[in-house]
C-alpha cells in the first residue's frame, strides 16, 4: 500500500503539474492545421488536473493507510514495560483532528494544502519523532479501532478497568505526556500525575485555542489545590501551587494564516510551578510558510524542549543517586551464585534478579523494601523491577567484568539504548563514573 500510494503520488504530480502548465497557452490561437474547439481544449486540461489532485491525494491517503498496518502493538503489560518508555496521554475525541494534520497554507483548512504539503505524518507521529529520542513512545489506543493511529505504540486496556493499568503505565514511564482537555478521563490523569510524578516528568500539550484552554484551566485549578498537601511534601507548611499561566495575546493579530499544532506546552519545575510556552507563529519572519514554521520551532520551540530534558535528566540523576546506597556488589552478587550452585542449579537455571529503575543490580530475589522504593518514587525514578536471567549468563557478566577490572565493591549497570535495546552491562567504582559504552551507528530506535 505504501509503495502504490507513493507511486500514485508521484504520476498525480506530474499530472497536476502538466495541466497546471498547459492552461498557459489553453486560450492560446489553435495552431495550423489543429482542430480542437476551445471548448474541448479546456476539458481536456481541466481532465488532467482533476485526474492529477484525485490520484495525488489518493496516494497520500494509501501511503498514510499502509502505515497504519505497521504501528507497533503491545499485546501485554510485560511488552509495554520492556525497556524505558515515554507515555502519551490524550483523549480520544482529539484523535481524528490530529490525524488529519491540517497544514498551514490558508487561513481555511484543507483549502488546497494537501495539494502543496507531501508531508503524510500525523500529529502524533511527529511527537513519537520529538521524544523518540528519550525512548519509545507508548499511547493507549480506543478499543473498538480497526487498526491503530499512527504515531505511538499502541496498548489496548479493557474499557470498564483502564484505570489501574494507566496508574501502572504512570509509576515506570520514564515522562509522561499528558494532552491538555476537560474530559474526565483527562481529568482523572492529571491528578494521577500529580500524585504518582516527579513535577520535571510530566509535559502537559495544549492543542487546544484560548477558551478551551482557559476551561482546562478552570478545572485543573481545584484539582491542583486539592492535591496540595501530598506536593507539599519538603517544601514547607506555606507552600501552595501556582495556578496555570494564561495564555498570552498573538503578537499580530492581523497577520495570521495558520496556527501551529500543538499551540503549546507547561513544563513544571521541581517547586511545581508552570512554565507555558505558547507559540506564536505572527512573531517570526520568513519568505515561505514552512521557513517560519521550522523558524517557530528553532526560536520558540527548541529552548523550551531543552529546559524539559535537562529538568529530566536531573531527576533522573537524584533517582540513581538514590539507588546507589541499595546496589549489590560484585563480591555479594558472585557470593548468590555461588549459594545457587550449590543449592544444585544448573548453568539454563533462571535467577531472579532485583534491578532498580535506572538499571542497577540491586540483589537476587524478589523482595522489595517499601521504604526504598517510596525513596526512589519520589525521586523520579522507576520503579524497582525484576528480570529472570539464566545463571552461566550471570557467571559470564561476571567474569567479562573481573576481566576488565572490576572489584569486589563495584557495581553493576544496564545500559539501554533509547529505543530501550540493551547496549551491554557496565561497572562503577566508589568515587568513579561507571565506563562509557559505545553506541552503534545503525542502533536501531523502533527496537526493544
């Protein structure tokens, strides 16, 4: 499908192009010996575009539905929660608009853009390629759907027990992407967020205009000061939240023909307080629509975005500085081994590891400390998790990390790629930054 809607794409082009260039000389005097009447000379050229438009939007619409075939899908919780993930939150009834993608060439939409834009991605595609970077995107899909929107992987829930799972999604994404919306699912996220999230993990996207950001608004509001006292843990009795920030007037109200999809983002800092970057397509310049699009994102969107990641990787440092003081030594891990074979198991014999959210080797078992993993909680991390691995692999991890100098007090590390493929395990020493590993050229993202 995708291969004939990128052909049918191609010859609608030249078609539409070829139509648009004969009406130049269509009105022309017929040449000797021609026998056309004008009539006929001006359906023939009106023939070629309508067939050129018909067979390019075709194409786009086959090339868009081929895809849709391949959006990933999670089958089960264990799928969802294989490697770090980004989690997208957003209503349902949002979904059709943004997957239309209206473009930016008229003040009307869809008045002649999908003749002009050959871009086919949704808006949902473009942020799984914005976070992609962090790790794999994962959005919960609507379950009576024949097949899957594109963007993010899809995880289908049961509709009348959703709610524990999305709790669940909430407790290991690595951020949280919530779209901003009156419904109460929407609702019911945000306070989820509040009460499960480290305030630099969570991303709220407006897509929405001034007045219904403004009831967004109105309704967060209550909800941020009802959840007070739990956001006030360690910052005093006379903390309270700040309200969500208005959206600020365009700076040319005259001059605009298009705005941006999403219209904008609030961060939070660590003290909960709102960051609101709305963007503003009138204050850029540029010769074409495109240019001040990519100017919008480079002047507006980009330092934002930096801001957002740097608040994440800071949480994330305090959720490993956390883990540290729980790691398991080289010495202690190669002491359970030992106690394993003794015990009578065998090399193909699983044993159970304990691995904290950022990847540490945290013991063998699958005890938990509650205190522990509140700590890590409210630091930003994952959530502690166990893997099952077979025990010659443990002895040969082992081994390799001797071989490169590894002593009894270190301790060991997973690293991850950001589509979530394992890069290999590494060591820290007291005092010392864990070794580098390097990251293959062509590491796939889609992966996991």
């Amino acid at each position: 499908m995708r291969l004939a809607g990128s052909f049918l794409s191609v010859f609608g082009a030249l078609w539409f192009i070829a139509g648009v260039s004969r009406t130049r000389t269509m009105f022309s005097p017929a040449p000797l010996g021609a026998t056309e009447p004008l009539w006929q000379r001006v359906l023939i050229v009106g023939a070629v575009i309508a067939a050129g438009a018909v067979s390019l939007l075709g194409g786009r619409r086959l090339r868009r539905r081929g895809r849709r075939h391949s959006v990933p899908v999670l089958r089960t919780m264990a799928d969802a929660k294989r490697g770090p993930y980004v989690l997208y939150l957003r209503p349902f009834t949002s979904d059709v608009e943004r997957a239309g993608m209206p473009h930016a060439f008229s003040r009307f939409r869809n008045v002649g853009g999908s003749l002009v834009d050959t871009s086919t991605r949704t808006s949902e595609e473009r942020i799984s390629r914005a976070f992609g970077g962090l790790a794999r995107v994962i959005a919960v899909g609507q379950p009576d759907e024949a097949l899957p929107l594109l963007g993010a992987a899809k995880l289908y829930l049961p509709l009348n027990d959703w709610q524990p799972t999305v709790a669940s999604l909430l407790d290991d994404a690595r951020m949280v992407l919530l779209s901003a919306g009156t419904s109460d699912g929407t609702l019911w996220e945000l306070r989820q967020c509040l009460r499960r999230r480290a305030p630099q993990t969570l991303l709220i996207a407006i897509y929405t205009d001034e007045g219904e950001y403004d009831a967004f608004r109105e309704k967060a509001d209550p909800i941020f000061q009802e959840e007070a006292d739990g956001l006030r843990h360690g910052r005093g009795a006379d903390w309270h939240p700040a309200r969500l920030p208005a959206c600020p007037p365009l700076s040319d109200p005259d001059r605009v023909k298009w705005l941006p999809l999403p219209r904008g983002y609030i961060r939070f800092d660590e003290e909960w307080t709102p960051h609101l970057i709305w963007l503003d397509p009138t204050s850029v310049r540029g010769w074409t629509e495109e240019g001040r699009h990519r100017r919008l994102n480079r002047e507006q969107l980009a330092p934002f975005m930096e801001a957002v990641f740097q608040g994440l990787w800071d949480v994330e440092d305090a959720a490993d500085q956390a883990d540290v003081g729980r790691c398991a030594t080289v010495a202690g891990l190669e002491s359970a081994v030992r106690a394993a074979r003794s015990d009578g198991a065998e090399g193909h014999t699983r044993l159970s590891l304990l691995m904290s959210g950022t990847g540490r080797f945290l013991g063998v078992g699958e005890e938990e400390d509650a205190d522990a993993r509140q700590l890590i909680a409210h630091a930003g991390g994952r959530s502690p998790f166990t893997i099952p691995l077979p025990l010659q692999m443990v002895e040969e991890i082992l081994r390799e990390r001797r071989a490169r100098g590894a002593v009894d007090a270190d301790t060991l590390q997973v690293e991850f790629s950001p589509g979530g493929r394992i890069r290999g395990v590494c060591h820290h020493s007291a005092g010392q930054q864990a070794e580098e590993l390097p990251v293959p050229a062509d590491e796939s993202r889609t992966g996991h």
